[in-house]
C-alpha cells in the first residue's frame, strides 16, 4: 500500500518536473516573464519527492518487508533509530534523500533576491538535474520495489553502520554536496544571461558557505566515525570514499576564496565560475564513484553495473553542457588586468593554485587504481605515504600565504607594514616553537617546519583579531583560519608522536611499556538489544594518572557479524585508546591494542571552529572587508 | 620581435608550464614509491620474475590450515587450486578466518612463500574484497 502511493509521488514530481521544463521553455522562447506557474511547480515538485521521502521512512519505521528496500537493509530486532537512519543507509533511500535536496534548494533559492530571469533559469537548470535523477531513481533504483510473497523477517543492516554518528553523517554529506548543485545551476544562468558580475558573486556566497559547511560538517562526523568504530587507531585512512569526500571540500574551499575576491576586487569571474562548475562535477563523481560499486569499501553498496554507468552518462553529460556554456559565455571582467602580487586577491590566488594542486593529487590517488583495473585489469593500491609526501610540504608553504594573504589590502601595497609582520610573526612564532620542541623532545624537520608554519598561522590571526577596530569584525574567517591552524598542528604532531601497544594479555597481569601500564582486571558478558557483547575493564596508569578502559566484542545476531567496539579516554593533550581481539591460539588471553594519540581531541575542537566560523558566516550578513 | 604584453604573456605562459611540469613529476615519482600491487596466487605460480617490492595476496585462508609456531602465524591461502604459505608475525584481526577471504600485504620469499606483515581487514564477514573474487573467478574459467 505505501509502496503504491510512494511510487505514485514520484511519479507526480516527474510529470510535474516535466510541466515545469516545459512551462519554462515557452515562456523562454515566447520571451514573456511570466514565473508565477514555475514557482508554484518548482513547490510541487518540492512537495511529492517530500511526501515520497516521508513514505519511505515510514517503510522503514514499521518494518515493511514487502518493500525490496527494507527487506534488504533492515530487521525487525532493529532500534527504531537505526530502522529510520537505515532508510538513507542502502543505495535507494540515499538516492531519494538526494533528490530532496536538490529539490529543496531549488525551492529555497526560488525565495532569494535575484532578479526574476536568473532566478527563473537557475531554477530551470536545478530542475533539469532533478530531471536527470528522478529517471535514474525511479527505472534503475526504485525504492518502493515491492517482494511478493512478503518475507516474514528482514535481512539486517551492517552492524558498523548501526551508529549515532554514521547514521546522521549522510544527511550531512548529501546536503554538503548537493548543496553545490544551486551555486552550479546559479553559475550556469548567471553566464549564460551574461550576468557573472559583482552581483552575482554577492548572492552566490552564501549558498556557498551553506553547503560548505555542511560538507565540513559530514566529513567531520565521517572521520570521527571512523576513530572509534574502525579500530585502527586514526581518523583518516585516505579510503577511496573518505577522498571522494575531500575532493569537492578541497574544490569549494577553493571557490568560497576566489569568490571573495571576485565580489571585491570585480575579477576572476571566469575562474570563479569554472570552480562552481568544478565543485559541483566533482560532488557529482563522487556519488559515482561510492555509488557504483567500483570502489573496495564499506559504502560501496550497489553492485549493480547499471547505476553506475548511467550516473556517469549523466555527469559526462552535465558537465559537457556546463563546459560549452562556459566557453561560449566566457565571463569578463570590467577592471583592467593588473595584477599586484602583494595583494590579498593574488595570494587568495596562489592559495586557489594549491588546493588545486591537492584535488590533484587525491584525484590521481584515487582514480588511478580504477583506471588500471578497467584498462589493463591490474589491481593496484596507491599507499597513504603517497598523499603525505605530496600534501605535507606544499601544506607548509600554502599556511604561509594563508597568515599573510588577510593582513594585505585588496588594492594596494604596503611593503613596510608587510616587513614588520613578517618579522613580529616569525620571532613569536619561534619562541613557541623552540618551547613546544622543548617538551616535545622529538625533531624531525618535516615535523618542526609543520609546527613551525601552523603555529606561523595562528599568530598571525591572533595579531589580525587584535589590529580591528571591533572585534567582532571578519570573525568568521578568523575563527576558521584559526580553527585551520590547530587542526593542521594537531595532525603533525598526532602523526609523528603517536604510540601503538599490541600484545596478548591475561585476565589480572599488566603490562608496563614506558611510562604506560595496563592492567587487565576482568571479562564480562552482557546482552544487548540485537547482540551479545563481551567487554574486558582494563586499569591504565600513565604517569600519575589513572583510569579505565572498558573496550568491548559484540557479536550481531542479524546479520551475524563480530565488531569490536573501542573505548577511548580523551584528555586534553591526547587520547587513550583501547580496542581487544579474540584469538583462539591464546588461551586464556586476549589480544589488545592500545593507542597514545597526542592532540586527538584538537583535531574535532578545530574541525568545529572551521564550522563554527562557516556558521557564524550564515548568520552575520556582515562581509569581508 | 614581439610585443610588450605578448613577452609577458609568454613569460608567464613558460613559467606556469615548468610549474606544472614539475608538479606532475612530483606526483608521477610518488605514485610508483607508493604503489603496491595486488597479486591472486594463480599469478604467483604463472610469472616469471618475483616481484621484489611490497605486494599484495588475496584469497581465501584454507581451512584447518592456521597454525601457531612459537610467535609466528603460518596459515595457506589459496583460489582454491593454487596455494601459497603464509607466515605472518603480528595480531590476527577478528575478521581473520579460515574458510573466509582475506588480503595480505608482504613480500614473496618464493613461489611457495610469503611473507606478510599486515593482514588488510576493515570488512564484514560475508564481504569478498572485490580483487579476491576477481581472482577466484580467473581460476575457474
């Protein structure tokens, strides 16, 4: 039954969609500037995917196993939280979430201040994106498929995916990414009607800094699943799925800066534009990419070929079309070409050129084990060393130009004030890095210049906070560039100084490693709602402190699954972290491993200050001065 | 011989280009450092030069074949018609299990022996790395 009537509003917001391309097209070609019945479409359409969303999770709520989807990837033993988050958990629901929000941006940008013929075609090209989605969702990927006879019980989601945080990251992903597809849709008639100007820039930020956030916010959650789920002691495993992520962070970060310059300074429309392209395209493959199944991960869950090859029809066919309206409506600026080198735009510039040069990187890293399986069926795998070596020392120069790109003016130069800076910055920034060194009693180069330039980056903000007149002036960007500098100084020295114990151990026996001692004081069984769970107490003294760990086994009963669970003691200057095996060569003892991660808790507290001054940017309409 | 802003121009054009030339080498030299290629056991028995490097092994681990020597690990994998020893010194995840698929990083000794130092498992039980299944499928056409 709700089968039928989820099925019958998708169809309603695909012959509405249908109305609404068409409805415009005339209007278009009869050059009237009548909106009103595109506005009120672009709402319906808006509403049935909406009402499709709500039936599906009801689906999912009571466990409706005559839908393929539900029967697939949920059980009736299931929290009722993790039935619900289930339903954007599998390759259908994630889908309709998609459309959803392509739709509700288009509905929410239909309420913003641009002039009605750009808003009208921007909403015009969202909806030829919906277009493209709700055929691919509803004859390759339907998800109100229904099983005939009904299964009495379903088969049961992946139990590492039964978590808080994972189940509300994608939600936050999808809004990150397609969030883009509004900026794209906006780019794309803002050059098409010759308006990439000024003005364009000016409207564009905040949709930009909406979805950047997001996307900051999913990735956020993603990697904090990651350390505490996976056990592997990190929180970033250059996984192909994590850098799919990346790359469209890396691109809109880019975009989010040369658009700032442009709305100031009245150039680099073009590569402005090429960005929001960029940015979107790169969103759009890697759905693709985790979509499709081709990828060697948890997230990879559609197996079918189908999908896959039809999202990359549609993105070849977006982005060709992107591409020539590019070219032919190639955007001009109105100011002369000169350029001062000493300015804020021209390092914002060369800071654009590495981010660049990252997406790159991860691109290559990414993409290039899947181009040699398909051309020459050689399976390879490309190491994290490869992305360390490439991103660490061009990180320490782009910190550099990110200090001092914000104390220079827009237009003119001041090679004094610049000298003055330099000099103030690196003196305090040596101090405290010969006093870090100090009680580090660790050097390697890469990590002092790491040191060196993030802490080079943080005063310069602090001395930037200082020089306004109001405090509360350029706030956001301070609170992220700042957030930015302790999250790329945690990471060095989380790298370099973390320390991994891996031994079996016996029920009352410790062990001493350095100045770390385990104990091991007892088992215990329990019962959870869906799994049976053996968790070990564990004493840690490090020094004078002391505390317990109490990591867990828990066996899933459907699908049966063993995960271990991790228990984690955060303290400001680092974690402990503790994860246990089983081995049936050990006897009596039980595998552990242990983790000493110095400034863990730095990397979250900095990701939420990045976010935090994205947020504070949403709700302050002041501007970058 | 040419004009002033066509010199700049291709000044700029010139410095940009070894720019990302170099660029592009820094990449192409970091790949082939990082690079570790994946291997099924019917490859090993059919090359003829060993693989030198870092490689990996898929499989699946042969039943009853995991035993403990002292502190070393030594179990078979196999596509179920060609067979490698493995010796391995470090913790076996939970997800390591005879009769089941698995990943390993390490180098050959010879055709008949490997030497791994990381088992590669971050997957569910049922899960079949897609390399792995690949190179079961290879072996029964």
């Amino acid at each position: 039954m709700i089968g039928t009537f989820g099925n019958s509003s998708l169809i309603i917001a695909l012959l509405l969609n249908f109305y609404l391309l068409f409805s415009y097209s005339l209007n278009f070609f009869k050059k009237k500037n009548n909106f009103q019945k595109v506005r009120y479409l672009n709402f319906l359409v808006t509403v049935f995917v909406f009402l499709a969303f709500i039936l599906l999770l009801w689906s999912f709520a009571i466990s409706d196993f005559s839908n393929t989807a539900v029967y697939q990837n949920s059980h009736s033993q299931k929290p009722l939280f993790y039935k619900i988050s289930g339903s954007w958990g599998n390759h259908e629901g994630s889908m309709v979430l998609f459309i959803l929000i392509l739709a509700i941006f288009s509905s929410l940008f239909s309420f913003s201040g641009v002039r009605d013929n750009l808003k009208y075609l921007t909403i015009f090209f969202q909806n030829i994106l919906i277009l493209f989605f709700l055929i691919f969702l509803i004859f390759t990927s339907n998800p109100f498929d229904v099983i005939r006879p009904t299964p009495a019980e379903g088969l049961g989601l992946n139990p590492i995916l039964q978590d808080p945080l994972l189940s509300i990251h994608p939600p936050f992903l999808y809004v990150g990414y397609v969030g883009f597809s509004i900026i794209f849709s906006f780019a794309l008639a803002g050059l098409y009607l010759e308006e990439f100007t000024k003005l364009w820039s000016k409207q564009a930020s905040l949709w930009i800094v909406i979805a950047w956030t997001f996307l900051t916010v999913g990735i956020g959650l993603g990697s904090i699943w990651a350390y505490y789920e996976l056990g592997w002691g990190g929180f970033w495993f250059w996984d192909p799925v994590e850098n799919a992520s990346l790359v469209p962070w890396l691109a809109s970060t880019a975009l989010l800066h040369s658009n700032i310059t442009s709305m100031k300074t009245e150039k680099f429309f073009s590569w402005t534009a090429l960005l929001a392209i960029l940015t979107f395209t790169t969103s759009l493959l890697g759905t693709f990419l985790v979509r499709s199944g081709i990828l060697n991960s948890v997230h990879a869950f559609a197996n079918d070929p189908d999908r896959g090859l039809y999202i990359l029809a549609v993105i070849m066919i977006i982005s060709f079309f992107a591409f020539l309206i590019f070219i032919l409506k190639f955007p001009k600026s109105p100011m002369p070409n000169v350029l001062i080198f000493w300015s804020r735009g021209s390092f914002i510039l060369i800071n654009n050129c590495f981010m660049i040069f990252f997406l790159v990187v991860v691109m290559v890293g990414t993409l290039y084990p899947i181009f040699l399986d398909a051309l020459f069926e050689k399976s390879i795998s490309v190491g994290p060393n490869y992305y360390n070596a490439l991103l660490a020392p061009f990180m320490i120069v782009l910190l550099w130009f990110m200090a001092h790109g914000p104390l220079l003016e827009w237009y003119k130069f001041n090679k004094q004030s610049l000298i003055k800076a330099i000099l103030q910055i690196s003196f305090l920034t040596l101090v405290s890095s010969i006093i870090i060194f100090f009680y580090l009693k660790d050097f390697s180069l890469l990590l002092f210049l790491g040191v060196f330039f993030s802490i080079y980056l943080i005063i310069a903000v602090i001395i930037d906070v200082f020089k306004q007149k109001i405090i509360s002036k350029n706030l956001a960007r301070n609170i992220s560039h700042f957030g930015f500098g302790i999250l790329v100084f945690s990471i060095f020295i989380n790298a370099y100084l973390s320390k991994e114990i891996n031994v079996p151990i016996k029920v009352g026996q410790t062990i001493k490693q350095n100045a770390i001692e385990i104990q091991f004081k007892n088992i215990l069984k329990s019962q959870g709602k869906n799994f049976e769970e053996i968790i070990g107490n564990f004493l840690i003294k490090d020094g004078t402190r002391a505390f317990e760990l109490s990591p867990s086994l828990r066996k899933y009963l459907q699908p049966v699954q063993v995960t271990s669970e991790t228990s984690i003691k955060s303290t400001l200057f680092g974690d402990y972290y503790l994860a246990i095996n089983l081995s049936e060569f050990e006897g009596d003892k039980i595998m552990i491993r242990f983790y000493h991660k110095p400034l863990m808790l730095w990397i979250w507290i900095s990701i939420s200050l990045i976010i935090f001054g994205g947020l504070i940017r949403i709700f302050r309409k002041q501007n970058e001065s | 011989m040419f004009s002033k802003s066509v010199q700049n121009r291709l000044k700029l054009f010139s410095v940009v280009g070894i720019i990302v030339l170099i660029l592009v080498l820094f990449i192409q030299i970091q790949l082939s450092k990082n690079i570790v290629y994946f291997y099924s056991p019917k490859d090993i028995k059919q090359i003829q030069n060993l693989p030198k490097d870092k490689i990996r092994l898929g499989g699946i681990v042969k039943e009853r074949s995991l035993k403990k020597i002292e502190n070393d690990y030594s179990f078979i994998l196999t596509d179920r018609s060609n067979d490698i020893t493995v010796s391995y010194k470090g913790i076996l995840p939970s997800l390591f299990v005879e009769g089941k698929s698995a990943v390993i990083e390490g180098s050959l000794k010879d055709k008949n022996f490997f030497i791994a130092d990381t088992i590669l498992a971050k997957h569910d039980e049922n899960y079949m790395p897609p390399e792995v299944a690949n190179a079961l499928k290879k072996n029964t056409k």
